[in-house]
C-alpha cells in the first residue's frame, strides 16, 4: 500500500515511498538540479507505480527491463496509463498533463526512447484550459492593504503588490540584504535589497528596487519587532516571577519576517503561516470568495 508522500524538505528525502530502485534513483537524480522539482515528481510518480502493479502484477524495475526488450511499447504503456487517470482520478487538464510527462520524463531517463511525434500521434489526453485572468486591480490593494490589522501581514504585503516578488523570494529577505539607513529614513535615493540565488527561480542571484513607501513601512516593522518589551518568566531556584524589560537585538542573517529572535523558520514554512493569515484577513474584509485567493 502507498504511503503519503512526506512535505518535510529535511525528511524529503530520507523516506523511500516507492517499491523501485529505480525510481527513487531518478528522483535523487532531479532533485541535485532543482529539489522543488523533484518534490513535484516524488508526488505525482505514485500513481504511475500503482497503474504498473494493478495491471501488469510487475514493480517499476521489471517494467523498465521489458520496455528496454521491446517486450512493451511505450506508447501502449502511456496510453493505458492515460486511461487509468481518466477512470480512477478527477484531475483537472493540467493535472492530467503534468502526470504523463513526468512518467514520460522518467521513461526517457531510464533510456527508453520516445519521439515527440509518436508521443504527439499515440499518447492522448485532455488539452489544457486556460481562462484569462486579469491582475489586481489598485483598488482591491488599497481595500486589502487597509483590511491587514497585522502590522507584519501589512508589510508582507505591501512588499508583493510594490515589487512582484514570490512569496518565498520576500520571506527569504534578511536584514542584511535590505539597503537601507536606519538614520536617514527620509532618503530619497533608490534602495535595493538583494534576492539570494536559492530562492529565485532561475537560482541567480538579483535585486529589487523599493519605494519610499515600502522602505519606511520595513523600516516601521523593523522597528516594532525590535522595541523594548516587558518579560515575565520565574526564577529556577526561588520560583519567584521575575520582570524584566528586554531589548532584542538586530541580528543581520535575521529574516525581516521571522517572529522568534533565536531560530529563523524556512520561508516555505513561513508562507503557509502568513498564507492562512491572510486568507482569513480576505474572509474578515469580504474578498474570500475569489477563485485564486491563497
């Protein structure tokens, strides 16, 4: 029986899902490229390997090792598989498509041969839909802007909207990527901050220009995430509750976005909890029923 694919990067790669050498070979083998790409395949390989088992009674190696005598056709084999998405999945069309170019991806790795013409004639499967989509209009940013009560959702994303960032690239960003001059907020020179190559999706290192407003709004979160605070925590020896005020200090491999002083999160996993914050920020100011809204 499959098992659910593991979404921990640091485990990612530590668990072995498939009942093929050759599978797993092929995932390790994308993921020294581009290991985002590789977690998109690790999840979608699955289902090729349950196709295998229920119709041939064979694992993914014995496939390759028939395929490679000509014992099967390759197309034959896509084409079932193709019909095995469309009667036991309710994929959407990019979904479906997604699906049987990895498994064609992973065939030609294992040196099967397919040409894009025979793949082009034999193997079909639904066409792709696309429907025109229209940017965010300036309105709806300024209603969102306004609707964002938390000063680090607010920054976050008045960040996107001015710069178009990825929401990885812009919690990737550490104080000492930002180019600006805590002493001279009223600057009027171009203030940049660098995207770390491993981030970006080309994985070149680039930087993005900011506004004065974007500058000064960082510089406000920065502010308050650094003020003075009151701690209350109790003595180990007396029990007693002790109060303090405590003044945390600007560390500069800090992520901007970060709210723990001592351990600084993936910014994979700080997208989805900034994410969730602002779907219920669009549900708070009635804009949660858009199609695309996370």
């Amino acid at each position: 029986m499959l098992k659910t694919p593991v979404t921990e990067q640091n485990k990612f790669f530590k668990t072995n899902i498939y009942n093929s050498e050759s599978l797993m070979k092929f995932i390790k083998g994308v993921s020294i490229r581009n290991k985002n790409t590789a977690k998109q395949y690790y999840s979608r390989l699955p289902l090729f390997e349950k196709f295998v088992n229920k119709k041939f009674e064979i694992n993914i190696d014995k496939l390759i090792q028939k395929l490679k005598s000509k014992e099967y056709d390759p197309y034959d084999i896509l084409n079932d598989f193709c019909v095995f998405l469309q009667d036991n999945r309710n994929l959407s069309s990019i979904s479906f498509r997604d699906k049987i170019i990895t498994v064609k991806t992973f065939l030609e790795y294992n040196d099967i041969e397919i040409t894009p013409r025979k793949f082009k004639l034999k193997v079909r499967f639904p066409k792709p839909i696309f429907r025109h989509k229209e940017a965010i209009d300036k309105e709806d940013i300024i209603k969102i802007l306004n609707g964002c009560s938390n000063l680090r959702l607010k920054t976050y994303v008045m960040l996107l909207a001015s710069t178009g960032l990825r929401a990885t690239e812009s919690l990737s960003i550490r104080l000492k990527d930002l180019d600006i001059d805590p002493s001279n907020s009223s600057s009027f020179k171009e203030i940049k901050v660098m995207i770390r190559e491993q981030y970006t999706k080309t994985k070149v290192d680039r930087y993005v220009f900011l506004t004065k407003e974007v500058k000064e709004q960082i510089k406000i979160w920065i502010d308050y995430k650094s003020r003075t605070r009151r701690i209350c925590h109790k003595d180990k020896e007396t029990g007693e509750t002790i109060t303090e005020y405590r003044t945390p200090e600007k560390k500069p491999n800090e992520l901007i976005f970060s709210l723990n002083q001592t351990y600084n999160p993936r910014p994979e996993i700080m997208s989805n909890n900034i994410g969730a914050i602002f779907a219920k920020t669009l549900d708070r100011i009635g804009m949660g029923f858009t199609r695309r809204r996370k």
